[in-house]
C-alpha cells in the first residue's frame, strides 16, 4: 500500500526544522547505507546521534502519535527515530530495497523495517528532480508532496530518489515495524477501519457499526504481534 498522509507538519513545524537544518552538521549519507545501497546512495545527512536529529525527530514522532490515518494505516509497534537527508546538485540515491531488519539506536532491540516512510520537509516548487519513485506491481510511482506531508510505503518495496538538478530537497526518513507484518492484511484491516468510520459518522445508531467494529478488532487480535 501506498498511501499520501497530508500535514504530518504544520508550516510553523516545517519552517522551525528547515532553520535549524540550514545550520545542522551534514556528512555522507552513505555511512549508514549497506553494501549495495552505498554503491547507489549520493547525498547528506544528519548523524543520527547528534541532538538536532534527535530533538526533530522527536517532533515527528509526536505528530505521527496524533494522526489517526498514519496510525490506521501502520498499526505500529516500533518506529526508528527520523532521520534527515539533504539532496543538492546532482545528488541521488539509486535503486534499493531498504534493510529487512535494523537496529533502533541506543537500544538492545531491533525493528523489522515493514513500511518505509518519508517526511518531504521542502516545498516542491524549490526544488528541481527529487521524487521518490516507489516500485510495485503496478509499475513505478512518481512522488513529490507539499512540505509537511509523508508517503508510507511497503519497506519491501524497490525505491530510489531521482537527481535534484535545481535547489535543495529536505526530508526525513523512518521506518515502521508493524504489528501486522503482512501488506495485503494491513490493508484490508486500513480498508475495514476507514469505512466502519464512515459508516459510524453517518449511521452512528445503527447495529451494524459494533458488527463491524467486531469483525475489525478480531481479525486484528487474529493477525497482530505485540
């Protein structure tokens, strides 16, 4: 599933984080690429231990615990603190599938990265090239979202950011270890909540509604790890 989650940042947040990114500490983003991804990867990026990765990160993960579509759509059970790339002149990231599993930083645990998630942190008018283009098996999606919007899409998914040939493109990139590890199941479960909503804001008396929200929960208590 790919799905487009609108203002994950309002324009304050989006505008507080860019000042602090202009002034942030850029390195290589390839320290924290893999084998392959190194041969593919050309752009920056905060390291993940600096305060400033931390301190923004952590008001993305408060948003995302607010927003009832993210958490509808991932059903998480872990999530990988933000973390921050730059993309200017020329700079890339070829195909690649992200790491099935990866450490969470400062902990024994790890995460099974079952969705991959990007924070688009630029306006795209500022910006030249850039889009994140998702594989599937419905071809090749060309992604490029207003600042402060997020794409959410199957980690196992083929992935690469094109060249930015004008300006500079900010965003902020996590992953998501989901309590349903299977995309086709998330889905139906995505599909089943949004309409018994729906349903529950039209006919809020009807008997129905708590048949619905019965199926909806027992499938999840079927399908779910915690």
């Amino acid at each position: 599933m790919l799905l487009h989650i609108p203002d994950i940042l309002t324009s304050t947040q989006v505008a507080e984080i860019s000042d602090v990114l202009d002034t942030a500490e850029w390195i290589d983003g390839r320290v924290t690429a893999g084998h392959h991804s190194q041969r593919v990867k050309r752009n920056r990026q905060v390291p993940e231990r600096h305060p400033v990765t931390r301190r923004l990160g952590e008001m993305i993960l408060a948003s995302l615990d607010r927003n009832a579509l993210f958490l509808s759509a991932a059903l998480p059970l872990k999530i990988a603190p933000p973390t921050f790339n730059r993309y200017e002149g020329g700079e890339t990231y070829g195909n690649h599938v992200d790491g099935a599993i990866r450490p969470l930083l400062g902990t024994p645990l790890r995460l099974r990265t079952d969705l991959s998630a990007t924070v688009f942190l630029s306006a795209p008018e500022t910006y030249d090239g850039g889009e994140l283009m998702v594989d599937d098996t419905f071809g090749a999606h060309r992604v490029k979202l207003p600042a402060g919007s997020m794409i959410l899409y199957p980690g196992s998914s083929l992935h690469r950011v094109e060249p930015v040939t004008r300006g500079v493109r900010l965003g902020a990139f996590l992953w998501i270890e989901s309590m349903v590890r299977d995309d086709a199941r998330r889905r139906l479960l995505f599909d089943l909540d949004r309409s018994v909503q729906e349903i529950a804001g039209a006919m809020p008396d009807s008997p129905a509604v708590a048949q619905l929200y019965n199926v909806y929960h027992n499938l999840l208590r079927q399908w779910a790890d915690t």
